[in-house]
C-alpha cells in the first residue's frame, strides 16, 4: 500500500476487505480508505457477508479512513442499513447489471431509480430527513442488545 499510494496523489482505496486486521493496516499504511467487499462471496462460499463484516471494519478504523461497502445491495433497505453501520458510501453493481442486461440504459435508470425511491421512502419511515440522521440507533439488533 505504502509503494502505491506513493505513485500517486489521488486516494487509493483498498477493495476486498472482510477483517478487521486488514482494515487497520490499509489504514495504517496509507490508504484513503477501504471497500468492504468479498467480491460476491464467489471465492470462498463461506465468505462472511458484507455487511455482517461492516461493524468490525468500522470500529477498526476509528474514523482514520472512509469505509464504503461493496456486495450484497439489492433494496434500499440494504443502503439504510449499511449507512447506519458507519458506511460512507455504498456500490451497486449487480442490480445495475441486471437492468442494463434487461433494457439498456433505460434498465440502468430505472434500477437506480427504483432504489433511490427505497432509500427515501426507508429514511422516511425510520424518521430521518438526511442521510446524516442515519445512524445506529435505526438497527433493531443494537437497541435489542443494549435492552
């Protein structure tokens, strides 16, 4: 990481990551951040799913870097919750394909514009007007394990 980022002055961001232990030490050498991601679990069946492997990533970063997740977005729900889990940003790849493999660039748009309207209305039913009010006070499993 260190030998990369020193080829460039754009923010190199480390994809594939599922443990802690990688994420501190992409952070720890000098990436701008990290891209939860198991590449679709293709490689190894028993791959954690991503956003089972989030919470760890974030709290092992301490905010040093961004973390974006990558894998396993399908609804607008999956968005919600991912961002309330600390993610910066999250990718969509699959369904997007899928649009474009069924209409184009009119699937691509209607994806998109399907999951943004799934986004909206989660937000608006968790109460939250910005994406800023997402937090971890909207996932079930934390006020459960706090109770």
């Amino acid at each position: 990481m260190e030998w990369l980022c020193s080829l460039t002055d754009l923010p190199v961001l480390l994809k594939g990551v599922v443990h802690p232990d990688d994420a501190r030490q992409a952070a720890d050498t000098g990436a701008a951040g990290v891209i939860v991601s198991n590449h679709g679990g293709r490689q190894l069946d028993t791959a954690p799913a991503t956003i089972d492997a989030l919470p760890a990533i974030v709290e092992a970063v301490d905010g040093k870097v961004e973390v974006l997740i990558d894998g396993g977005i399908r609804r607008g729900t999956d968005v919600v919750k991912a961002l309330a889990y600390g993610a910066k940003a999250v990718a969509v790849g699959r369904p997007v394909l899928w649009g474009l493999a069924a209409a184009g660039q009119s699937g691509v748009e209607k994806v998109l514009d399907i999951l943004r309207f799934e986004v909206d209305l989660a937000m608006g039913l968790c109460g939250c007007a910005t994406v800023g009010e997402i937090g971890q006070d909207l996932l079930g499993r934390r006020i459960m394990d706090s109770a």
